[in-house]
C-alpha cells in the first residue's frame, strides 16, 4: 500500500492488512504521524500527539504478529484520542488552561482497553473546554476547523476527534458524548459516531462533565470500523458505579448485516419543521424513502415533552457541571496562581479559578451553582428532572410503537466560526435532537447521508432503546451500503484535499 491508500483505507481493511503481513503497524503509524505533522496546521485537530509512543505500540503489535501470536480485529490501527480521557503520563488537558500540564498517573478504562487491544494511540484531540460547547471554538487552545470548509465548525465538542477523522489523520477516534458531542460532530464531518447506551462504556478516567449525561463512545469512517471499536471498549467495569454488567449488544453482527427488513422506524414528528435548514428536511425525508424502499416500516410516533427537553438539560448539565468543576481549585493538580506567601488559600483559589476557565465554563458554573441554591433547587434543578422523567417516558411509549427512532442529527449543515459565538441559545439549539437520548440513557448514532448544495455533510440520526444498541449499527450499515452504491464511494471520497502546512501541533515526547 502507499500512502495515500494508508490514510485512506478503512480501519478493518488496515487491521488484515497489518495482521496478514502486508503492511506494519509501524509504517502505517508512521505514515498518520506525517499526515498530522502536514495537514494538522490548519486543521487543528490535535492538542498533542505521542509520536514516540505511538510508534512503540507499533512495534510491540509488529513484534506479537511476528511471534505468532492472536490479535484483535483492529490491532495496529492508529486512532486519535479525545483529550477528556485520562492516558498515563500524557498531557490531558480537557481544552482548558486550568489542567495545562497535567499528566495523568493512570489509564481511564476506555484508555486501558485500547491499549490492550493493540490500538495505537497517536495523540489527544481537541475539544470545548470540559466538553461545553456545540463548536469546538470554546477551546482553551483555539478552535478545530472543518476539513470540509476550514472556515467552518466541525461541531462540538468532539470537534477535534471528528476532523481527525475526516481530514484523514486517523482511521479511529474516541469521543465523549454529553449532549451531542460525538454524534453532532459527526454530522458536520460525514463520518460515523455512535453514544453507546448509558453505562454501556466506562466513564471511570473520563474527566466529568455532568455525570448522569455523559458517555464515552466511538468514532470512524465507517460503520464497521465504528462498530468494531465499540466493542473493543463496551463491557462492565466494576471501577464505575453506573457500569452496566450485561452483555455487549452485538454490535459488529448488526453492521455486517446491515439489513431493515421488518424493523418499525419510528419518525418523530416534533423533531422537524421550523428553525430546521430545508436542505437537511429534504435528505431526511429522501432517507426515510430510502429505508422504507429497503424493507422497514414507517411510522410515525410524537413525543410531547421533547419540546422542554433542550431546558431541562441546560439547568441539569450546568448543576452537575458546578459541583463536579469544584474540584479544580488549584490545590490539588493543574494551575496554581498567586501562591507567593501573601496571600489566603480562598484567594489563591479564585485567582487560578479565574484564569484557568474560559467564559463558557464560568457561564455554566454560575447557571449550575444558582440553580442548585438555597430556595431555588426544587424550582430549577427539581423541575428539570421532572422534565426528565417525562421525556423518558415519552420514549418508552415510542418504543413500543417502533423500534428504533429517527431525525436529523442537527437542524442544519456546520455553520460558520464565529458565527454563533455571541448568541448561546443559537449555540445551543444545534443539540435539540440530540439531547433528549442524553437525558434518557438511551443508544443513538449519527451517519452520513448527503451533502448540501455548499457541499457541506448532512446526517441521520438513529435512537435505539437500552441495550439495543446494535439496532444502530443496522440501520447504519444498510444506509451506507446503498449510498456508497449511489455514490459511487464514500462520502469521504469527496471532501477537499488539504494543502499541506507547517504543524502547529505540540508533540509530547
């Protein structure tokens, strides 16, 4: 193979080729390290990158191949790591300047299970400061561009692994998903990102945002590879008290598969009309067409309480946010500032509080501490989980009528850098499909279906109940078969080629 065909192949594709001798995991590694250290300058995916890690991962797969041994089905694969999980002895900075420096003593779970599947960790991906954000602009360390139009977002806030992706650094990334982050990015990027089903994946290393939303997840090319990788890291973990011990739905079968016969798609009526981009209506009604032609039945399902989902969260994510963000208080790890002996430790505190987090955060801080208030608890934050308990059951009386649910992933294609920075409820209403899965614990996944006539990614989002994941995955896998026939090749084919640039990216060792 050759390097254009190394950054472009599928990470199944990558994996037989390295186990079969083909190609070695050291020169495929080797061969996304140059394509970081040309394109990432203008990209901005990467927060830094591990080459000499990297390459020695490579080689211990080469050395287990060459000794004969058995290896996983993505052995030697390159992936690109969000910067919210914890790698030991790696810079983990969650995009803010209050953890600059820190490098964790541990493996998050996720992390571990990587490792020890053989998968080559090339570095850490940028993000929205603790994961807040719908852009990837929050960043402490400036924001990801779009591979497809680098004056775009690639959405939020997973920005970084979702470009890594689509401008061909990594065949793999891991995301984190809290509201969107994995799978609105992925629409913005035509590539594949899946929330597996609350509890389904370990969030034990994972740097909290809101713990009763988030969930760590996988991201790809492909549906297939995307599937493969979310059952390298799905599994109980007693480390995490919300670990489900059940068995990991079959993913990987359900994308092999790839068939809708039968399945009852559930269209939600309240996920559509105003405020949605004609464009993206029109590619999900023609993709519904496409399902039902393919075998499935339509339906159509309301669910009510969807319409305060979007509240609701934005008092639930900022109260958790507020307590779980006390703990960066400059004492413990991360930025210290004003400790010259003249001052309190509440002053030193607040003066490292104030410079290590970004509007955004303090924005949600505030929100989160108020709400949570003396007096004002049951009234905020009580009535959001109400809310809450409502939209979970708006989605048990859907599934009894279908059996997985569908939308637009986002009301329209990636928007413009800067453009919505002034205006947080714009920002925030790009999650309003995605949302309610969080609040529910259910399983979602967002996959490309079209472009717009600017030549901009569109996608489809799939919801499935609890543990039904791989529900996803076939109705992923069957759409991407019939529209790379379409299409003549993947979406991905079509995406700008990128002028090679000087790297900005910091490199670790």
């Amino acid at each position: 193979m050759d390097a254009s065909t190394l950054i472009t192949a599928s990470a199944t594709d990558l994996a037989a080729a390295i186990a079969g001798g083909e190609v070695s995991s050291v020169e495929v590694t080797r061969t996304h390290l140059d394509r970081i250290a040309a394109v990432d300058g203008v990209v901005h995916a990467f927060l830094s990158v591990d080459e000499e890690g990297a390459l020695a991962q490579a080689a211990a797969v080469d050395a287990r191949i060459a000794a004969g041994e058995q290896v996983g089905p993505l052995a030697g694969v390159p992936l690109a790591l969000k910067d919210v999980l914890a790698q030991k002895g790696i810079p983990t900075t969650a995009g803010s300047k209050i953890l600059e420096g820190w490098r964790p003593p541990y493996h998050a779970t996720v992390t571990q299970r990587l490792l020890d599947a053989g998968i080559v960790i090339l570095g850490k991906t940028n993000l929205d400061e603790f994961a807040m954000g719908s852009s990837t602009e929050n960043s402490a360390y400036g924001p990801t561009n779009n591979p497809w139009d680098l004056t775009r977002v690639p959405g939020g806030s997973g920005g970084g692994s979702a470009a890594a992706l689509a401008a061909f650094e990594a065949p793999l990334a891991i995301g984190t998903d809290t509201g969107g982050s994995i799978r609105q990015p992925a629409a913005f990027t035509g590539t594949v990102g899946v929330k597996p089903t609350y509890g389904g994946t370990s969030r034990y290393g994972q740097i909290a945002l809101a713990s009763s939303l988030d969930q760590p997840g996988p991201c790809g090319r492909t549906v297939l590879d995307t599937a493969l990788l979310h059952e390298v890291i799905a599994g109980h973990d007693p480390k995490d008290q919300t670990s489900l011990d059940a068995p990991v739905p079959p993913v990987v079968a359900a994308a092999r598969a790839g068939d809708v016969k039968g399945l009852r798609i559930g269209v939600v009526k309240e996920l559509g009309g105003e405020g949605y981009a004609p464009e993206v209506e029109a590619n999900f009604r023609a993709t519904v067409d496409l399902l039902s032609g393919l075998g499935a039945e339509i339906v159509e399902v309301s669910c009510p309480h969807f319409e305060y989902a979007l509240a609701a969260y934005y008092l639930i994510l900022p109260s958790e946010a507020s307590s779980n963000l006390a703990r960066f208080d400059a004492m413990r790890y991360g930025l210290r500032l004003g400790d010259d002996g003249t001052r309190s430790t509440e002053q030193v505190m607040a003066l490292s509080r104030e410079a290590g987090f970004g509007a955004e955060v303090k924005r949600r801080i505030i929100l989160g501490t108020y709400a949570l208030s003396a007096g004002y608890r049951d009234a905020f934050y009580g009535s959001a989980q109400k809310v809450r308990t409502l939209v979970q059951q708006d989605f048990t009386a859907a599934f009894a009528r279908a059996d997985v649910l569908v939308s637009p992933t986002t009301p329209t294609a990636a928007f413009r850098l800067g453009e919505r920075v002034d205006d947080p409820m714009a920002m925030y209403l790009n999650d309003l499909c995605t949302i309610p899965t969080n609040l529910a614990g259910n399983a979602a996944g967002s996959f490309p279906t079209g472009l717009t006539t600017d030549g901009l990614p569109i996608g489809f989002h799939v919801m499935a109940p609890h543990q039904a994941d791989d529900r996803l995955y076939r109705v992923g896998a069957a759409l991407e078969r019939t529209l790379t026939d379409r299409w003549g090749g993947s979406l991905l084919d079509r995406v700008p080629v990128l002028a090679p640039t000087a790297t900005t990216t910091e490199v670790t060792r």
